[in-house]
C-alpha cells in the first residue's frame, strides 16, 4: 500500500467493519466506503482498479434491478468519465506500442455503441495519427494482432451481439488500414477473416431480429438434429439392403428433410449482409448437399428404384461427401479452438519468458529465498477488495427503494473519481514481475500460485494478459476439449464469473498439479532412500520361489505317478500311449518348467543375501565415520544435556560438562587431563560418562 495511505488503526478498522453485525446495512455499506477510502490513500494504481470493479458492478445492477432514471444518467455519466479517462491514458501512450493502436480502435467502437461521436472522431482521428506514425511493421505488431483476432474470433458471453460486431468492424479496419499501408498480406488476411465474422454476426442479429433469440436457437437447433437424421439415412442405404417401398418412404424423408434445408439456405442468403460472399462460403457446406435429395420430388413414387431418373440421380451420391463435411463442422470448430489454444499458448510464454524461464526444483541442498513479494501491499489491496465485495453484497441484498440512494451516489462519486484519476495511472493495469532471479524451489511455487487472489492479479498482471490467459483457460474448459488426455488435469469444474477469478482458478489447478508430482516424486524418493537393490531382488526371487514350489512339486509327482501306471499296465496298451501322450509327458515337462523356475528363484534369494550383506558392510564403513562427523557438530549440546542429567544435584551443569570435556581430549590424545570444576569423589563418575559419550559417538551405543 501507499505509505500516503491509511495506518495499521484504519485497517485494523476496516477489517472489524468486515465482520460486524450490528450497523445498519446502510450505515454499514457507507462506513465501509469511507473507511476503504482512507486505506487507499494516494494508491492512483489501486483507485483505478477499484473504480473499474465498481462499473462493473454498477452496470451488472442497472442490468438486473429497475431503477429511476436518475441513477441510469449518473451511471452513462460514470461509463463517460471512464471512457474519456481511457483516452487520455491512451493518448499519452508510447508513439510505437501495439497494444495502444488496438485499444483505441476498441475505444472507438464503445463509444459509437454508447452513442459518443464526438469521443469516436476523437479516437479514429488519435488511432489514423498513430497508423501515420509507424514507420515499419514489427513482430510484436504482428502479434497483437494475432491476439486480438484470437479474441474477438472466440465466442464469449462477455458482450453483447451489436457490441461484438462494433469491436469488429473497428479491428477489422484498423486491419486493412496497416495491410494497405504496408502491403501486408497478413493484415489483409486477417481483417478480411474479421469481415466474414462480422457478417455472420449481423445474420445472426437480423435472424434474431425476425425470430426473436429463441426462435433462432430453436432453428439452429432443429437444423442440427435434421442433419443426424440424414447422416442416419444416409447409414441405413448404404449398408443394408431395403425393401423397395421402405426404400422409397426413407427417400421421401431424405427428400423432406433437405428441402427443410433449401429453405434454411435461402431464407440466411435473403437476410446475410454481404450475399455474394456468404453464398460462396456456404454452399458447399449447407446447399450442395441437399441438392440431390431434394430432386427426389420430380421421381415417381411407384417404381422409382427402376427408373432412369433415378439411377442418373444416383451419380450426384458423390456429394454425400458434403454431408459429412457439413457434419465434421463441429469437429472443425473444435480445431480452431485447440488451434486458438497453441496459438495464445505460444503468445504466453513468449509474454511471461522472463517469468517461465525459472528452473523448478523439486529436491533443494539448501533454504532457498522467496521472491520478494510485498506482503503489506498484498494484504493491504486484498482487505480493499473484501470491503468492495462486501459493499456489494449488502446492496445487492438491499431492498430496490432503500438502495436507490446508495447507487445513485456511488454512480456520482464514480465519475468524480475516474475525471480525477492522472493518465498516468488510467494506463495500463499491473505489470509481470521480472525481479525473479535464480531457480524457484517447487514448494514455493505452489505456494504462491494457491495463495492467489482475484483483487490482487491486477497487481502483477496487465489486463490484457489476464485476458489473454483466460482465453486459454476458457478454450480449456470447452465440452470437447476438457475431456482429452493431459489437458483434463486442467480443467475446472464450474468456470467462475470474471476473468479474474477463472485465471487464479487455474493457477491453482496448476499448483494442484505440481503438488500430486511433486508428492510422487517424493514418494520414489522416500522408496529409493528405503528399498535397496538387494531388497528388490529378493523380493522378486520370493516371488519366484512362492509362485512355482507347489506347482512343480504337485507336477513333478504327478507325472512320476502317471509312468508308474503306464509301466503297470504297459507301454503299448492303449492306457499306456494314453497316458505317455496327454498326461505323463506334458505333466513332466511343465513341472520340469516350474522347477527350472523355482531353482532361478533360489539362486537370486543367494545372490541377493550375498548383495544384502556386502552392502551392508560398505554402507557401515562409510556411513559411520560420517555420522561420527554429524555428532560431533552437536557435542556441546550433548555433553551439556548429559551434565544436566546426571549430575544435576552435585555440581553445575556447566562445571560437569567441562568436566566430561577434559576426559574426552584425555582419552582422544592420550594425555591425561585434570576435571577441572568436578567436586571430589565425582572423577569416577565424570570418567564413566565420558567413556559412554565416545561409545555414543563410534557408533557402539
């Protein structure tokens, strides 16, 4: 926090204020407000951030509640303050940044859907300004680009339709501004894909115009389960072979059903903004293949199957293939999304480099550092946030009329706040951390990926990397794509509500994964430290020994029993060859088989106990001298602990432990050395202890 802003006492306040139960909610909802406030201080960063929670918020109630119009002004006052707030920061942005190019043409869309033309001129006139400034075409322009188009292709209930098609018609002639510029054939690319998006999104508008949202779903609906019928017929014909009159019924509804998609076809083309370019576009996919079928209507019914027609039909089969294009269309959105996925993959880790490129260690010879987060600032902004979402909660609560008032003045103050925040700190939220130098014990970093906050990702993150990343994690957690291999470890249970909350949900299902690996790797380690070679061998000849003793004793005595009766009843009697042939044989040489088994397993329990005890033997002769080391760094402690305990009522612990000391030297050197501190009559004593000691540290006690 700012040390401009409120003391340890106003925190301490505020975090009462959090718990308490006795104010009123209103008087609660506005103790909070100013209590917050002095806690922010001079924080500009921290104001902006809670000034963009709370349009958040404000614009959800207005969405949700009937309010007088009083509030509904003050809040389009509060979204033009922060709308001119956002330009000024944008128009004292570096010359040459991408992302300042980008967000103005988003600001110029916002403000032609929210009616501000003077603000639309201002920004197109600021965005042609900074187009005529670039003077070359660099890689991160090209990547912004590429990022933007990711976002704006992938699908989000973030915004509306009209708003979509503004953000893209904006990008999609900034676009086109830079390919004709610098004639790039990228940039032309990708405006012209924004084109198409665009008008599939203005069909999708004017069809929900026409038939209301619903009705469209239930088209859109309807035309998917129609096509798994055809695909079904489409089965039924080619793999088996139907009666004629059930094959003529079948055909009838083929024919049915594809008109239904005639229909749909024209019925888009009459309504799609660029015509010409939807047609080509679709044909193939929606209109081909229902061609065919549908000439089904001009065939007699009686005797079709033998008419000419209809074996001259049966040629335009071929475009059966365009059905199951129609029907892979899924699967090609599921694609583009794993597509998507790789592309703003690798945009990640090229962004985050400095912070990716950090060694993980799973297994540390010393105490690393932590990184040097603030923690005072961490909590400081966290306590922040739990009073807004508390505030919020309370008015949420809040009967309609007794939070008119609360609105209305928060949706003033808003305004006020965002006019007076410096465009410096309207910019750009966070920024990543570079400081982290050296590896990054594994431990530490669960630790601070779970111990995330949504209030605090703004700190450390710009918000269009946050954007960037919940991309990603949205992609993630599509039907189809949650459930393949690897990246299922990933995935989240419920998404949660803002991009905030689903990027710090999966920041801990990352730590959640680093902690099952790093809990196995223990668990081999622990394994490894316990179970020896010799241990393992011997385990393993057990084994052996157990899985094939009884077999190849039980078969060995049986075949033995079996030639005593061939013998008996002689080799050439049909009982004999029987015998000799199904039981004796094959009996003896599959307990011949255990037995060879059995005696494998033997050998390695003797090789094993030999290994076991030649290990033993060298792990003693170099682990004791390393453990006298280890002791001996702790001999002070040990000798004043055994002073303390034996000679606790004759002398000082301090005396005796000098005492014992003397005697060690002695015995060590060889030169006889007076107790010095020992009362009389205690040389004995003090000379036996010592005797122990040197049994404790050879390793015989």
């Amino acid at each position: 926090m700012n040390p401009n802003g409120g003391g340890n006492e106003e925190r301490r306040r505020l975090a009462g204020l959090l718990v308490d139960l006795e104010l009123e909610p209103t008087a609660l909802v506005r103790a909070l407000r100013r209590s917050r406030e002095v806690v922010i201080g001079d924080d500009a960063a921290l104001h902006r951030d809670v000034a963009r929670a709370e349009l958040r918020f404000l614009e959800a109630t207005a969405a949700r509640r009937r309010l007088e119009a009083d509030f509904h002004a003050r809040l389009d006052r509060a979204r033009t303050a922060a709308r001119e707030s956002e330009f000024e920061s944008l128009s004292v942005a570096e010359p040459g940044s991408p992302a300042a190019l980008f967000d103005l043409a988003e600001l110029e869309a916002r403000a032609r859907i929210a009616g501000d033309e003077d603000l639309a001129q201002r920004a197109g006139s600021a965005l042609e300004a900074r187009i005529g400034a670039i003077e070359a075409v660099g890689d991160d322009l090209r990547e912004e680009a590429r990022e933007r188009y990711a976002a704006l292709s992938t699908d989000t209930d973030d915004l509306d339709l009209d708003s979509r098609i503004a953000l893209l018609g904006s990008i999609e002639r900034l676009l086109l501004a830079l390919g004709e510029r610098f004639s790039d054939r990228k940039f032309i690319r990708l405006g012209r894909r924004l084109g198409r998006l665009r008008c599939d999104r203005v069909l999708q508008r004017r069809l929900e115009r026409v038939l209301t949202p619903r009705g469209a779903a239930l088209l859109e609906n309807t035309s998917l389960l129609l096509l798994f019928v055809v695909l079904a017929l489409l089965v039924v014909d080619v793999a088996t072979e139907l009666p004629v009159e059930l094959a003529t019924q079948l055909q009838l509804v083929d024919a049915s059903v594809c008109a239904f998609f005639i229909v749909e076809f024209l019925f888009k083309l009459s309504l799609a903004p660029s015509r010409a370019s939807w047609f080509l576009r679709n044909v193939i996919t929606d209109l081909l293949p229902a061609i065919p079928a549908a000439l089904y209507f001009a065939v007699p019914v009686a005797g079709a199957e033998e008419t000419a027609a209809l074996r001259a039909l049966r040629l335009l089969r071929v475009t059966w293939f365009a059905r199951y294009v129609q029907a892979m269309r899924p699967f090609l959105r599921l694609f583009r999304l794993l597509l998507f996925m790789a592309r703003g993959l690798d945009a990640l880790v090229k962004r985050f480099e400095p912070l990716l490129n950090r060694n993980l260690v799973f297994f540390e010879e010393a105490v690393m550092p932590r990184g040097s987060r603030t923690h005072e600032q961490s909590d400081g902004r966290s306590l922040v946030f739990r009073a807004l979402r508390r505030e919020h909660v309370v008015l949420s609560d809040l009967r309609t009329a007794d939070a008119q008032g609360l609105l209305v003045d928060r949706a003033e103050r808003l305004a006020s706040r965002f006019r007076d925040l410096s465009p410096e700190a309207r910019g750009r939220s966070g920024r990543v951390v570079r400081g982290i130098v050296g590896d990054v014990a594994i431990e530490h970093a669960i630790e601070e990926l779970y111990a995330l906050r949504p209030e605090e990702l703004g700190s450390w993150l710009p918000r269009n990397d946050i954007h960037a990343i919940d991309r990603v994690v949205r992609i993630l957690n599509a039907p189809v794509v949650r459930s393949l291999p690897i990246l299922s470890w990933f995935r989240s249970r419920r998404l949660a509500g803002s991009p905030e909350q689903r990027v710090v949900q999966f920041g801990r299902r990352i730590a959640a994964v680093f902690e099952r690996w790093r809990e196995r790797a223990l668990y081999l380690a622990d394994l490894q430290g316990i179970v020896t070679g010799p241990q393992i061998l011997d385990r393993l000849a057990t084994a052996m020994v157990k899985a094939s003793f009884r077999p190849a004793r039980n078969l060995i005595l049986f075949g033995l029993f079996f030639l005593l009766v061939r013998l008996l009843f002689g080799e050439e009697s049909t009982v004999g060859q029987f015998l000799q042939r199904f039981v004796a044989t094959p009996v003896l040489i599959l307990g011949s088989a255990c037995a060879v088994v059995l005696g494998l397993g033997f050998w390695l329990k003797r090789l094993a106990g030999e290994a076991a005890d030649q290990f033993k033997l060298t792990s003693e002769a170099s682990f004791i001298g390393l453990l006298e080391l280890t002791k001996r760094r702790s001999q002070d402690e040990d000798l004043e602990f055994l002073a303390r305990r034996v000679f606790r009522w004759e002398c000082d612990s301090w005396a005796a432990a000098a005492s014992i000391g003397n005697w060690l030297r002695s015995a060590r050197t060889g030169i006889c050395n007076a107790a010095h501190g020992a009362p009389a009559g205690l040389d004995d004593e003090v000379y036996r202890v010592s005797l122990l000691y040197l049994h404790f540290l050879h390793g015989a006690v």
